[in-house]
C-alpha cells in the first residue's frame, strides 16, 4: 500500500503529538517495510527531526518546494490536497485531530483523534484556538472513513461531544518509544541522573508544566513527605512553572527540587528507572503517556482517578482524587514505605503495559488500513515483519 500521513507534528513537535507520530512511524517502518511511507510536513531544520530521518530512510518525506518554502502554512491549509491527489495514495492518515481541507478525493482517510480537552475544559485555551480546533475536529470526523481514539475515553467523548457516530470510531491505543523497554544497571541510571544535580531518591513528575497537570498540586502533597527525597519535575513552563516555584519557595523545598526543561530523550529512561514512583496528578488527559513509559520502565504510578488514567494505568496503578492534596501524599507514602507493595506495582505494571508494546499497536494499526484499503480494492500482507 501507498500511505500518507500529516507529519507536521513528527517533525515539529516533541511532546506527546510529536511522540506519538514519531513512534507510530518508526512501528510501521519496522514491522510492515514493505508498504511505501509518505511524510508530508513544512519544512524542519531541529537537529532531533533530522536524527529521526537518518535513522528511517525509507519514509519518503515531502515537503513544500520553491516559494511555497516560505509560506508553508499556505501550502499546508490550501494546497496539500492537490498534492495527495499527485501521489496516487491508498490511504491518508491524519495524525492529530485533523485532515486537509478541499480534499474531496477518494482516497480512503483515517484521523487519529487524542482528546477534546478544548471542550471539557475551555478556561485552558483561547477563545479564537477554541474555535479553530472545533472546525478543524469536526471537518476531520466527518471526513474520515475511521475515526482512531486514542481510549476509550475520547471515543465516549467523540459520540457526545462531536456526536461523531459510533461505528466510526475505533480504539487504537497509542504505544511509546521501544527505548522504555530496556533494562539499565542501578550504577548507570545513577550515573545519569547526578550529572542532573539529583543526588537523593526522589519523585519524578513528567509532562508540560501547566494548570491542567496539577504539579501545584503535587507540591502540596510532597510537602508532607521525608526530608530526605528529592521532586523532579521534566517538563517545560512559564507562567505556571513561576507559580510552582513561589509555592516552592513558600515550603523551603527550593533545595529539593529540580527543573530539567533540556533533558535528553534517551536520557528519560534512566529516570523512570531511577525514581522512587512517578506522580502524575493530572486532571485530565488524552492517555497519560507516561504513565506507560513509567510502567515499562518498572517504574511505579500514582495517578488520578477517571478519564483515561485506569486504561494506561492497570489494576495496581494507584489512583487518587487530584483534589485532594492529602489523598496524594497518603498514597505516595504508601508507595515508599512498603517494599513489597511497590514490588507488586512494579511486576503487574509491567504484565499490564505490554497490551501497548510498539509490535500490538502496529499490528493494529495495519489491521484497520488492511480493512480500509479492502474496501478500496487494495491488498496488503498482514503478517508482522520479525525485522
């Protein structure tokens, strides 16, 4: 098969969007070689896009050419749909939330939808955003021939939020990068994590710093906890990140606490494995990708109670109302004192992530395309590529 994909977001994005596109390629490059790949995207000049591309050279990228360098927005919004009808495609798969507009073709689409976060909590974006993602979404479910949720949550907020229909939709869980699944040596994670200035234990928070993730919160709850344990927080802030550290400075823990906005990616595995626990009190989220790196990486989970958090999570996640500070701390300090119960977390957690190994969700993925491209008389081999 021909498959093209909206790769902006692979190549401009380093967060969860970008994460998610990166690793869904890479899956598909690896265990299905034998279909062709087309990455549409403006043009990239971030040093870590350029590594992704010298390490898959047989995702064929295309990108704007000419003038339309210069005004790729243009290229992207009006004029990509003639470009996919050039390409001869079986199938184009939106990546985040949207497919082009003008594009009439018969050429099957997919679109993978993350979350309505826009809807359920509009005081976190701007009026004109909020309108622009709800043209945008709605273009993108009707268009689409199969609408991929993330979990089972956003498909129940698709049907009532979009009233997208149901027979629509199929829930694609997203996996995470293969460098979660190895093994390090405890000397090698430590040696990792000093060069960071992290000499105690400590917990780990990863993700953006902002409102919707509750590290305010979690503040809160580390206040109470021994004296000897350290707060890492990977993630990048401003405004947010500013009322996180007066809140800091207010409790004295300035000296306990550590912001790394630069850390290296291959570098994130070694914390997972170094942590005490991950806390992730976030009030709401699209899957809680690090709830599933963390899992991999025999790392164990606090986290919210609802939205998707017990689908990434599993049976041994343990789960907390966001609100509630004491609720947080209470179940941290479960977690650090009691050896055998942070060993039960550790070995369920990593029975319960392998639904989300990369190898599970990229048979998926081809599954649905096979099912699509069928129906558009297309064939293609099923079977997962051992390579």
């Amino acid at each position: 098969m021909r498959i093209g994909f909206d790769a902006k977001r692979a190549f401009h994005n380093f967060r969860g969007l970008g994460n998610y596109s990166r690793t869904l390629l890479d899956g598909l490059s690896k265990y299905f070689p034998e279909n062709e790949y087309f990455l549409f995207t403006p043009p990239f000049k971030d040093e870590r896009a350029i590594a992704f591309m010298r390490t898959h050279a047989a995702l064929k990228v295309v990108a704007p050419e000419g003038i339309l360098k210069t005004v790729p927005s243009l290229w992207r919004s009006v004029l990509l749909a003639n470009e996919l009808k050039h390409r001869d495609l079986d199938i184009y798969h939106g990546l985040s939330h949207e497919l082009p507009p003008f594009f009439h073709m018969r050429t099957k689409c997919v679109v993978t939808m993350h979350d309505l976060i826009f809807i359920r909590y509009p005081e976190f974006f701007p009026w004109i955003d909020r309108k622009i993602y709800l043209r945008k979404f709605n273009h993108a479910v009707n268009r689409a021939d199969i609408v991929l949720a993330i979990c089972e949550q956003t498909k129940c907020d698709l049907i009532d939020l979009l009233k997208t229909p149901e027979k629509k939709i199929v829930v694609a869980y997203q996996s995470c990068d293969p460098i979660f699944y190895a093994d390090y040596s405890s000397a090698e994670n430590k040696e990792v994590v000093r060069r960071y200035g992290v000499q105690n234990d400590f917990i780990l928070s990863v993700g953006a710093l902002e409102e919707r993730k509750n590290q305010l919160g979690l503040i809160e709850a580390f206040k109470s906890l021994r004296e000897d344990l350290d707060l890492v927080f990977v993630g990048k802030g401003k405004d947010y990140k500013k009322l996180m550290q007066a809140k800091l400075h207010a409790y004295g823990l300035e000296k306990r606490t550590h912001f790394l906005e630069n850390l290296q990616h291959q570098e994130l595995p070694h914390f997972y494995q170094a942590a005490a626990l991950l806390a992730y009190p976030s009030f709401f989220e699209g899957f809680g990708l690090p709830i599933v790196e963390a899992l991999f990486s025999g790392c164990p989970v606090v986290t919210s109670e609802g939205s998707c958090f017990p689908e990434a999570g599993g049976p041994k996640t343990l789960y907390i109302n966001p609100n509630k500070a004491d609720d947080l701390a209470q179940a941290m300090q479960r977690v650090l004192s009691n050896a055998e119960l942070r060993q039960e977390m550790i070995q369920n957690g990593r029975d319960y992530v392998q639904r989300f190994h990369q190898a599970k969700t990229t048979q998926h993925l081809m599954g649905l395309y096979r099912g699509v491209g069928l129906r558009a008389g297309v064939t293609s081999s099923l079977s997962l590529n051992s390579n």
